[in-house]
C-alpha cells in the first residue's frame, strides 16, 4: 500500500537574507521530487517520510535549515497547491502549519481565497459574488465557475484538493556543484570560515546525496583574488560533512591569509559514485564523534605535509628488510606479490635504516644495553650483491621482540635492529 501523499511548501520569510538562495539542494537532501511553485519551492516527502521518523521528526530537522536558510514560512498538506496555501498563512518572521492528515480538507475550506494563487487575478469578481473561502469556492459548479473567472482557477481547485494530479517540473541538480557564500564582514580567522563555510558544506552534502555522488576533489576560494586557494581531496568518495569540515578546518589553520577574507567560494573538482563502506578491521564505521582510517590520514597529511605520510606496499624479493616500499596513502594498492613460504615470521615494522647493536663481553648483541635473547634463528638471508647475512627474531629483558641480522663479512662480527614486532 503506497503511503499517504504529503508536501512541504516553503516562502521566503522576513527578515530577507541579504542573498537569497533557493532552497531546492537543502529540500533534496529529504525528498525525491522538488519543484518551483509560484513564489514557493515544494517538495513531495511521502517516500521519505517513514524514513524520517514520521512528520514531526521530519519538521524538527527541516524547519531549522530552512529558517537559517531565509525559508521560515512553512506549509504541510497532502498536495503541493494546499501546503502552500498553508504556508502563506504564517507570520512574515517565519513559522509552519501543517494540516491534520484526516480533517485536511475540512481546515482548507475556511482559508480564504486569496491565498490560492490562480485565483488572483479574480479576487473582485470571486468577493462579489461572496466567495471569500475556498470551501465556498468548492461548491460552486465548475462550468459556471469557469466561464465567470477561467478555467484555470477551476483546475488549480481541483488540483488543491486532491482532485486532479499536478504536473510540476522538477528540480534537477547541477553536473558540478559551485556555491558562494557573502561573510557578514571580514575575517582571516580560520574558525570563523571554517563556521561560515557550514553552510556550503551542506548544500554541497545534500547535492551530493541528491545525485548518490560522493567528492574526491573539491575546491575553497575566496573570489576574485584565489578561486582554488585550497584543494582539497579524499582517497574515497565521501558524503560526511563532519569529514569534510574536520579536514578543511586543518588546511585553513596552516594557511596564512595576506588579507581578510569577504566572500567564500566552493565548488567539485572530481566526482564519483558513492557506496557504502565496506566492514574492514582498519576501515570499520567509526564509532559517534571518532574519525575513520581515511579521515585519520587526511588529517595527518594536513598536518604534517604530504611528504611525511605514506602508505607501504609489498614488492616480491628474498631479502626481508626491501619487501616493503613507501607509497602515498591515496594510491591504488597493487596486488600483493607472492612472497616466500618465511614472510610469515618477519615484522611488520622495518625501520628506514639499520641499526648498529653493541655486544657484552661474550659476544651477544645488546639492545638498549640489555643482552638479547634468541627465539628463533638464524635465518640465512642472500642480497642482490651476494653478501650472506644471518637473520634471528630475538627478544630483550622488556619482552619486546626485534628482529636482527648477523654480518660476518671480513671477519668481523656485526648485528644490527632491522624490524620490530607490534
């Protein structure tokens, strides 16, 4: 059984926001069919209600964006012509109402006339005739109605209560996302556009959830002086706002600003479907306030440079300390390469260069001045030039367990640190 139809109808309320965005990407972002309607934008949230939460839930996460947004004035109604009639019934300072879902029809019959937009261009000949309520209106006889007014108004009545369907063009979101934001005055603080750059953040998000897209790369400026002052990009697409304000956030406290910035600019620079993440031990679903792998990389990149964050890769070779090779975090990971039957015992931490190890008295090398014991060795190891070495896994007094080799060329005995165990 198809759920009961239910639009929300907003107006642009008082006062007016210096620049007046239309509301259509904020209305996506919890409905499938948007429209322009007059001087109103609609949307019909019958599918979308359930997942919601029900209406009063839906009305507790909308009416707030919507305010903030300048779209105060707010009509609920099975159909799109009702809730606007509705909506045009609020204060001017902003406000909703929402009709009762099994009495509609009754409440819209007191509203007066005036508020049915096809109706108008008669309001003089309608109150004439002493029509001043649309439930008055309802009960005259179409073909009379028409040929006094047109029949226009007839079709709007009847659109309005339900009778007939209404053919609305729907609002389609744009192939790539640009928005910009006027500060209310000028700041070079990085907490102060990062809270402004809120709401470009969610157009951009509902934009994106409306196309089932998720960003790779995207672009903050300030026109006209530097329209890509910082690019910023994600190894996965990504729809989390809190993502994308958490990196942003750390990109604009390393950025030096040469002057106040007035006006903020944002827009996609690369796209692609987005789909949900898939369970992995290092890249599960954070739990509620921690950050992801992803987002946990991103952020050190900000931080510490690209240049001193890398992933590691697997390359196939007999010798244990080259298997592992630095890569950047976003590469694509190559197939890991067939490796031999003892990989199984080496440490997944290499350090980036070895170690020279003292030895006591007898000879066994010594970590940190405590003497080494051994686990498991030797392991004889060959490199590309042909020099043998012995490999061991030892372990200190602290429990730690190492890995180290054993070099006995030219008659003198060296150990060094190659690995450490987790």
């Amino acid at each position: 059984m198809p759920p009961p139809p239910l639009w929300i109808a907003c107006l642009p309320s008082q006062p007016a926001p210096a620049r007046l965005e239309p509301p259509a990407a904020l209305l996506a972002a919890h409905a499938p069919a948007v429209a322009a309607l007059e001087d109103a934008w609609v949307a019909d949230v019958s599918t979308t209600l359930r997942l919601m939460g029900g209406r009063a839930a839906l009305l507790r996460r909308l009416w707030p964006a919507l305010r903030a947004a300048g779209w105060a004035r707010v009509g609920v109604a099975p159909t799109a012509l009702a809730a606007l009639a509705v909506a045009r019934t609020t204060p001017a300072d902003g406000g909703w109402r929402a009709l009762a879902p099994h009495t509609w029809t009754d409440e819209l019959d007191t509203l007066p006339v005036a508020l049915l937009g096809a109706a108008q261009p008669h309001l003089t000949t309608l109150h004439a005739l002493g029509l001043r309520t649309l439930g008055a209106l309802r009960q005259q006889e179409a073909a009379a109605l028409a040929a006094r007014t047109s029949p226009d108004l007839v079709q709007a009545l009847r659109q309005c209560y339900a009778l007939a369907p209404t053919a609305l063009p729907l609002w389609q979101p744009p192939p790539v996302f640009e928005a910009t934001l006027e500060l209310p005055a000028p700041t070079a603080d990085a907490t102060a556009l990062t809270f402004a750059a809120q709401r470009l953040l969610h157009q951009l998000q509902a934009w994106l959830q409306r196309q089932r897209l998720g960003v790779l790369r995207w672009a903050l400026g300030w026109p006209p002086h530097a329209l890509d002052a910082l690019v910023l990009q994600h190894p996965t697409p990504v729809q989390d706002i809190v993502r994308l304000q958490r990196l942003l956030h750390e990109r604009l406290a390393r950025l030096p600003l040469a002057q106040p910035v007035q006006q903020l600019s944002l827009r996609t620079l690369q796209v692609t479907t987005h789909h949900a993440p898939h369970d992995d031990w290092l890249r599960s679903a954070p739990t509620t306030g921690a950050a992801g792998w992803d987002e946990v990389l991103e952020r050190l990149q900000a931080r510490l440079g690209p240049a001193r964050v890398h992933g590691l890769a697997l390359r196939a070779t007999w010798t244990p300390h080259a298997r592992q090779q630095p890569r950047a975090p976003d590469a694509s990971a190559a197939p890991t390469p067939p490796l031999p039957p003892d990989s199984a015992w080496l440490p997944p931490w290499w350090l980036p260069a070895p170690q020279p190890l003292a030895c006591d008295g007898s000879g066994r090398p010594l970590h940190r001045g405590q003497p080494l014991r051994c686990l498991l060795g030797p392991l004889r190891l060959r490199a590309p030039s042909g020099a043998t070495q012995l490999g061991y896994i030892a372990t200190d007094g602290c429990s730690r367990v190492l890995w180290i080799t054993r070099d006995d060329a030219d008659g003198a005995r060296r150990w060094r640190l190659r690995g450490v165990y987790a």
